[in-house]
C-alpha cells in the first residue's frame, strides 16, 4: 500500500510565504520557501516566514527543497532555513542559484549543498524522480516540478502565464506538459493570485508600448522606478531603450547586480557601453532606474524627492515613470509621493493596475494548465481564499468534480492511498509563523510584538529608585521618567501622586523584612498597582518598568 500526503506550511489563504509539501511514502519533498511582507500592525518586523520546524524533524527523510524562480515570495526564507538546517540540498536553475548564491554571499553563509539544475532533466530519487518544466513568468529560468510516483504525477506550477512572445529563459514547454499530462497527473498544485480575473493575463503582461511612448514624449531626463524581482519589465525597458540614442543610469548594487546578471547571462542583448556612471547623472537625456521593494515601497524615490539623496534631485524637466502598478497595499503612499513630485513640477506617468498586469495565471491561463495537465484532483494553492475559490470555480467551469477539488488551509493534509483520496483522513500539520527583524535576523515572537504595540500607543513609565544597602531606607528617588504617556509640564501632580504611591509600595514592602527583601514582588505590585492607577487617570496603559538598586 503506498500513501502520498499534501499539505502546505504556508502559502494558502494569504500573498506570498509559499511552501508546500509532499511526502511519498518515507521520502518528503519540498517546493518553494517563501517569506510575506509584514504590515503596519506587526511593528518592527521586515517580513514573516514560516515555521519550518516539520522540516527540522524529519530532515532524514528530506530530498530537497526546491525552487521555482528567485522571488522572495518564494525564495526568500532559503536563508533563515539554511541557518538552521544547514544539512538540507537546495535545487534551483541557474538564474535562481545565481540570486540565491548572493543572498548567502550578503549574509556570509557558507553552503555546500546548492544544486544547479537544468529544465527538462530528470532527477531520480530511488523509486520517484523530479522533473522541472520551463514555465513563462516575469523571471529567467522559472520552472514548475513534477514529482512522479507510482501512483501519478504531483504537479506543482509555482507562478505562470502562457505568452507566446515569451522566448528564450522565459518559454513555456507547452509540449512537455501535455506529455506529463498523458502519463497521469494523479495531483495538481495550480496558483491562483488572478485566478479572479477573466480571460488571459496576456499581453497585459507586456508593457512595451506604455515605455516607447513615455521615452518618445520628452527629450529629457526620465526617472523609473522598478522592481528588481520583475526581470522581464527590466529587459523590455532595455530593449526599448536600445532603440533611442539614450545613456543609462543605475541606482542601487542590488538592481545594478541583477541587470549585470542579465547582461552576463546573455538574456538580453544591450551594448554596455550605454550604461553610465554618477558622471551621467545630469545628462538632459538620461534614463535613471531606481529600485522600489514592495517591503518599502517607494522608500528611494522619497529620499530623492526630500532632497536627501547626494547624487539626484528633481528637476522641472524631469519625468518620473512608475514602471509598477499602483496596487492597494500602496495606493495611499503612491498618491503622496505623486503629489509631491507634481510640486516639484516634474511630469509623471503611471500604470493602470487593470489595464497592466504582472506575470500571474488569470482565469483562462489556469484553464488551459488543467486541459493540458488533465489532473484526477485538484488544489488551488498561492494565493488569498477569493483567489483560492475563483481557482476553484475555474476547474469547476471546464468539467472537474467539485469533490476532485481540494480546497484547504495551511496545515490540512490530503492524503491518497494507492491513488485514491483518503475521505477519512483529517490529519493536520502544526503551522505557524516566524516573525523576522531584520535588524538581527531573530524571530520577533508575539510578545515583543505587544510591547512593541504598547510602547506605540500608551508610552513607557520608568520608576527608578535608590535604597540603602544596609537600612534599606530610599536615599533616592523615586524618579519618574515618561516617553509617549503624559505632558510632563502640565501632569505634575499626577507625578507627585506617582511618586507617593511607589514610595508606600517600597516602605510597606521593606518594613516586613529589612535583611531580605524580595525586589521581584516590589517590582511587580509597582507594576500592578501603577497601572490601575494610571488607568483610573488617564485611561491608558503604559509599559512600566521599575529599576532598584542598592548603594
């Protein structure tokens, strides 16, 4: 009897923090490692993954962990995971090992099991194998992998779309998927992120004509803002901009390293020589490129526009190209940044998010996966629930069983016995997040969190106090500090009524026992009782910290 199971770590019901895995028999396979930007109510944290800590058991029975592409939604924990398990072999097409190679670089991590793989060659693993497909995204060297076991093929597609236009690192091998999808695909994992929208993604994937027209409209100087995961949008820039008689300018090590990867790699055919240096910063007809990482969006073109970046200012000439569009999680802080360059009487030009899409499977994209791959069960996979549910009513519309579907959250297994769905199974793998802190790389945890939160909304009370050593009586203090809680100046008998309640705590504390005193009570009932006080006043909750010490 041979059983495969199906989960996801993470990925499911939320935008990035993709990980699935598969487990045939004893062997485990894993496909992409993801992280997810943080939002505004998770302060401090750069960006979440998730908790590998199922890999961390049963690392014997790892094959590999393997990559789709190199974005961070689907790459970006591969570090964090190292760190902690540096025994794990990590398969990735070149383009992938070469981005991640330079993560490990910044990081100073040493790694030794780094697999480059190639599209279209299998790799065996005893009684199961791999296959990595070529798929078409706005990435180099994107592939989708088919497990093959006994019992079918798994199929997991990572993100795509099907444009023919696409050439190259960036082809799609429809001829190998229809093959795959002959042999039996027992179980396909589908994304779902436009799964909501109707039609194909392309060629609103394509933003060509929107960049001819922006460097035809001007003789001068043209700012673009990109995104350094978006390689494809870069090479159309390129391509057009090797049309004109314009120089390039670079901001930035990590965009000017992934556009010397691309040069390198012989991806994109543009004379070198074209690209300047800080000395063409101020030439009339420059094309300035600048990062945008959707973790800090905008955050390069704020300090220029504040006039804090030594080398670029905003001219009147100037036009600003969004070469991104303008999505919710940002809108806000995109017609700000708008305004303040309209200020500056610079022109600018910006995408309609309906009009321009990124590279992701919309409706007819996931229907034409399913015709091709002809899997007996279904799971929509990368995305928010809608999304999942769209997915879903997509296979829905071209035959699938509805019960063939598997619609699940992060954690819920599917399990197959001899190729068949086990009804009965509702196991589940413990899921959680890992809070990251760039700053120091550690998980944040919950309660720093909430500290955190407190300290934003209710300030900090610090209560420091001086005792006697060998009386024990206040020689000093209590001194009261406050950050963020109250106006000092007009709250002065709030503070005198602060000190005179601290100082009963201590004398009611210490006139029980002179030669031990137990500092951790005091330090707790001043916590207690400051803080239904402060309440009763003002109706916050500060974060009180006590300090006492002996001299």
């Amino acid at each position: 009897m041979s059983k495969i199971k199906i989960f996801a770590l993470g990925g499911l019901n939320e935008e990035g923090k993709n990980m699935y895995v598969v487990k045939v028999d004893n062997d485990i396979f894993v496909f992409d490692a993801g992280l997810k930007y943080a939002s505004d109510k998770l302060l401090g944290v750069d960006y979440v993954i998730p908790n590998f800590d199922y890999i961390k058991e049963n690392i014997k029975n790892i094959k590999g962990l393997f990559i789709t592409h190199g974005h961070e939604k689907n790459m970006g924990a591969v570090c964090d995971i190292i760190k902690e398990i540096p025994k794990i072999k990590v398969f990735a097409t070149r383009f992938t090992a070469d981005i991640l190679k330079k993560e490990l670089e910044s990081e100073n991590i040493k790694f030794k099991n780094l697999v480059v793989i190639d599209p279209h060659k299998k790799i065996n693993f005893g009684k199961n194998s791999i296959f990595p497909v070529r798929l078409t995204h706005s990435i180099p060297d994107n592939v989708g992998y088919a497990l093959n076991t006994h019992d079918g093929t798994i199929f997991y597609t990572g993100n795509y779309v099907f444009d023919a236009t696409m050439l190259g690192p960036y082809k799609a091998d429809i001829g190998k998927l229809a093959y795959i999808g002959k042999q039996g695909v027992l179980c396909l994992l589908g994304e779902s992120m436009y799964a909501d929208k109707i039609g194909y993604t392309s060629p609103k994937n394509r933003i060509s004509k929107l960049i001819r027209d922006t460097l035809s409209k001007t003789d001068n100087r043209i700012i673009v803002t990109v995104f350094t995961a978006h390689v494809s949008r870069i090479e159309e820039l390129f391509k057009e901009i090797s049309k004109t008689t314009r120089r390039v300018v670079v901001m930035g090590h990590k965009l000017q390293g992934i556009i010397n990867d691309i040069l390198d790699s012989k991806y994109l055919d543009f004379d070198k020589s074209r690209i300047g240096d800080l000395s063409n910063i101020n030439d009339k007809d420059a094309v300035i490129l600048i990062s945008n990482e959707r973790e800090k969006p905008f955050m390069n073109l704020n300090r220029i526009i504040n006039g804090y970046d030594k080398f670029v200012k905003i001219k009147q000439t100037d036009t600003v190209f969004f070469m991104e569009p303008i999505n919710d999680y940002n809108e806000k802080l995109a017609i700000k940044v708008i305004d303040d360059i309209s200020k500056a009487g610079a022109s600018v030009v910006t995408m309609s998010k309906k009009d321009n899409l990124l590279h992701h499977a919309s409706s007819e994209d996931i229907m034409l996966m399913l015709d091709l791959m002809n899997p007996k069960y279904y799971m929509p996979v990368i995305g928010e629930y809608r999304h999942m549910v769209a997915n879903a009513n997509a296979a829905s519309h071209i035959g699938m069983k509805k019960e063939n579907i598997l619609l699940k959250q992060n954690g819920d297994v599917c399990e197959f016995i001899d190729g068949k769905l086990n009804l009965k199974c509702f196991d589940k793998v413990k899921v959680d997040e890992i809070l990251v802190d760039g700053n120091n790389g550690e998980d944040v945890g919950n309660l720093v969190l909430k500290d955190r939160e407190m300290l934003g909304e209710n300030g900090i009370v610090i209560v420091s106090c001086t005792l006697d050593r060998s009386t024990k009586k206040i020689v000093g203090g209590p001194e009261i500090l406050t950050r963020g809680f109250i106006y000092v100046k007009d709250n002065q008998e709030l503070l005198e009524q602060t000190r005179e309640l601290c100082v009963l705590i201590i004398n009611d504390n210490i006139l029980e026992n002179t030669k031990r005193v137990d500092y951790s009570k005091i330090k707790n009932e001043v916590r207690e009782r400051l803080g239904h006080f402060f309440y009763e006043k003002t109706e916050s909750k500060p974060m009180i910290i006590t300090v006492i010490q002996e001299v």
